[in-house]
C-alpha cells in the first residue's frame, strides 16, 4: 500500500501540465446527453459478469471476509489467472478492428507518457488524454451549471471522514476506486456503499494505463469490476477514470468495447493528491484560491474537479470549499447523475434493483426520460 501512495505520489507531477491548457477548448457538452441507461444484449460485458438478478440465486461473500477476497491477485495485478472468457473478448474485440493498433507508451520517471517516432499524441488516430486531446463520449465537463462530486484513489483511511462530511450534507459522490485499496480497506467502502454513492472504477494498481499491454488493461480494468460487482451485490460498474488522465484510442476502446465502461476525466484540476507530499506543489490556501476563482465563475460548462480521498489535507480541501459551492447555486451531484444516466451498467444505482440483461425491459427500473434514447 505504502508503496503503491509512493509511487503515485512520485510519479504524479509529470501529467500537471494538463493544467495549463484550457479546458473550454474542446467544450461540448452543453445540455444533458442522451444516453442509454444499460449495453445491448450483444456487448461482450453481459457475458462476462455473472447477474445477481432477483432470480439467479448467486449470493455473494460479505464484503472484507476471506471467501470475499479470495482469488482476487496480490499487487501487481495477475495475468495468469484472468478469466478466459475476458481474454477470448478481448481477441474478438481486436479481430473484428474495434482495438486500435496503438503502441504502448514509455513513461520515463517524472515525464509524460512517450509515443514511439511516427505517433502523435494529439493526432485523432492516437489521442491522449494526458495531452489534453479529446476523444468524442470520454466525459470531460459537466452539463451547466452543475458541479460533479468525485473522488480519486480510495478507499483509504481518510476516506470516513469524507463520507461522514457527504452524509450530513445529504450528498452523493462517484467513488473511483482502486481494486486493491478495496481489498485493503473493507471497511471504508462498506461506509460508502452504505451511504449508497456510486462505485467507479480507477483500475487495480493505478498505473499509467498507456504503457500497458491489452491484456494489461484488460486485467487492470476487469479485476477492478469484478471486486466491485462481488461487492455490490452483482452490479456492474459504468464509469472509469484512468489514473493520471492517461488514456488513448486504444486503452479507452478496450475499456468501451470490450468492458462497457465510460471514460472519465476532468476539466479543473486541484492538485490535491500532492498535499501530504513531502514537498507538495500546492497548498491549502492555493486550492481555496482556486476554488473561488472556478465556483464564482462561468457554469459553461459544468465543473468536473480532480480531487482525491487520499490524505487529510486532500479531503479538508474539499471540506473547506463546500460552502462556496452552496452559495453559489451549483446542482451537485455524483458522475451518473450529473449525465442523467445510471451508475452502474445493469442497475440505475445502489438502491435500485439489479438488471438481468434483456434489452428493453424498463420495467424493473424506468430510467428518466430523457435517458430512454439510444446513442449507439
Ligand atoms: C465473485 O463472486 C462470484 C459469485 O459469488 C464467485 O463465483 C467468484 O468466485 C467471486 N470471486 C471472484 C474473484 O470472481
Ligand atoms: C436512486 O435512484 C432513484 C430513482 O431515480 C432515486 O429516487 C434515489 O434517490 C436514488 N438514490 C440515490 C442514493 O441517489
Ligand atoms: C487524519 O484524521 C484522522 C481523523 O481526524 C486522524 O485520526 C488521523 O490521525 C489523521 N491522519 C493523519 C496522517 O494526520
Ligand atoms: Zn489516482
């Protein structure tokens, strides 16, 4: 664990050039989208997370016991043991070309991931995130007006104090979670599955996921799922966001078409996670600043902020700034609701019943209206 803060915490300063581009650049989102609440029947990730409809009889182990974590990999993640079936979905996914051929990336230490001499970054065949390069359904802003509550890198033990402090204002977040702090950390995620906020996944050992083979994201990604669906009584999570914002063609199409998973990033940046550094590039008292400057500023588009549930510091931040954005009338909600969509991929959120996955069956839950449409 210790190991695992370390190295995110050393390597982190390398992606906060991202600060300085405008994150109205590339502005689109001015309404909320359409979108559909559940995949189709077809997507591959219906097959590869056991349902605990009603009706299937699955039950879980409770969360922090050992029948729970048991077969889950040790960091780093495994490779061995992924599940065939992940693995015969991804080979399908490549063969039918929904996989860019993007090369992996080289991250020296304390530098921005690197392309190989032919690729550009920003070009829309390769397009990082890490270098501010859109690409088109990745969530970046928030529809106007509105301020999405979401959190990096937990559970961890900061993380109650956090909840607690949601509890009393009578708010949901969207967690992104890191697998094995899940496994570290039973507990704290019990408090915010309890207080029913919304489990994200931010992968199973938090690397620069562009340096990262398929079968590596895969696995990054497909461990993380498969901790919170066993954790959650068989939900399967919707929304990612990559560590450090890196992502690309290739590691967003896995985690799209191969795991269904939404890509999330965000368009104002704290640097948070840096607080409890021994040399932190930021403080308290510049965070305030900054938070004044973006909650009584422009509501177009809305704010999606980076912040963490890392340190003390990191969610006093967030603590600190909470009347700012009462005052200033921002609608704040978690990542799902702020896009009018569900949580999870097979249920709207924690209270609402788990799907069987049968297209067109609204019946258990209707979703909003403006929800029902289909954008694929
Ligand atoms: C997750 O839950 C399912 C259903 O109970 C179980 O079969 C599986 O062993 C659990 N653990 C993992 C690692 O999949
Ligand atoms: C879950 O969704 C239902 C239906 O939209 C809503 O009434 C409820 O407040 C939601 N729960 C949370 C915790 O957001
Ligand atoms: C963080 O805050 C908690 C609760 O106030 C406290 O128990 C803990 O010692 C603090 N941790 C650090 C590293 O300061
Ligand atoms: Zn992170």
């Amino acid at each position: 664990m210790l190991s695992l803060l370390v190295f995110s915490l050393l390597v982190a300063p390398a992606v906060q050039a991202v600060d300085s581009v405008s994150p109205y650049h590339h502005y689109v989102n001015a309404e909320l989208p359409a979108r559909t609440w559940y995949q189709p029947d077809s997507h591959p990730v219906h097959t590869l997370f056991r349902r605990a409809g009603a009706n299937d009889g699955v039950t879980y182990a409770s969360v922090g016991s050992p029948e729970w974590s048991k077969g889950f990999p040790a960091d780093p993640v495994s490779m061995q043991n992924m599940p065939q079936a992940w693995l015969d979905a991804l080979h399908k996914a490549v063969s039918a070309g929904k996989i860019p051929d993007v090369p992996v990336t080289i991250t020296p230490p304390g530098s921005n991931p690197t392309y190989p001499d032919g690729y550009d970054p920003m070009n829309h065949d390769v397009c990082s995130s890490t270098y501010q390069c859109r690409i088109p359904g990745d969530i970046w802003d928030g529809p106007d007006g509105y301020l999405s509550l979401s959190f990096d890198d937990g559970p961890l033990p900061p993380s109650p104090t956090l909840y607690k402090f949601l509890k009393e204002k009578g708010q949901h977040a969207t967690h992104f979670y890191i697998g094995t702090n899940i496994l570290q950390y039973p507990d704290c995620f019990e408090m915010a599955w309890e207080n029913q906020d919304d489990i994200a996944v931010h992968t199973w050992t938090h690397p620069y996921m562009t340096t990262k083979t398929n079968e590596e994201v895969l696995a990054e990604l497909g461990w993380t799922m498969q901790l919170i669906h066993n954790s959650t009584g068989g939900r399967v999570p919707k929304y990612w966001r990559p560590p450090y914002g890196d992502s690309d063609m290739r590691v967003r199409a896995i985690a799209k078409e191969v795991l269904g998973l939404t890509t999330v990033i965000w368009n104002q940046d704290t640097n948070d996670w840096s607080l409890s550094d021994p040399v932190p590039i930021t403080s308290l008292d510049k965070i305030a600043t900054q938070m004044h400057t973006w909650l009584t500023g422009s509501k177009k588009p809305g704010l999606i902020i980076l912040e963490h549930e890392l340190s003390n510091q990191s969610v006093q931040a967030f603590m600190d700034a909470w009347d700012l954005v009462v005052s200033n009338g921002w609608k704040t909600t978690s990542v799902a609701q702020m896009e009018g969509a569900s949580a999870y991929q097979n249920s709207w959120n924690a209270s609402g019943p788990v799907m069987q996955a049968k297209v067109g069956d609204l019946s258990v839950h209707p979703p909003p209206s403006q929800t029902a449409e289909s954008t694929t």
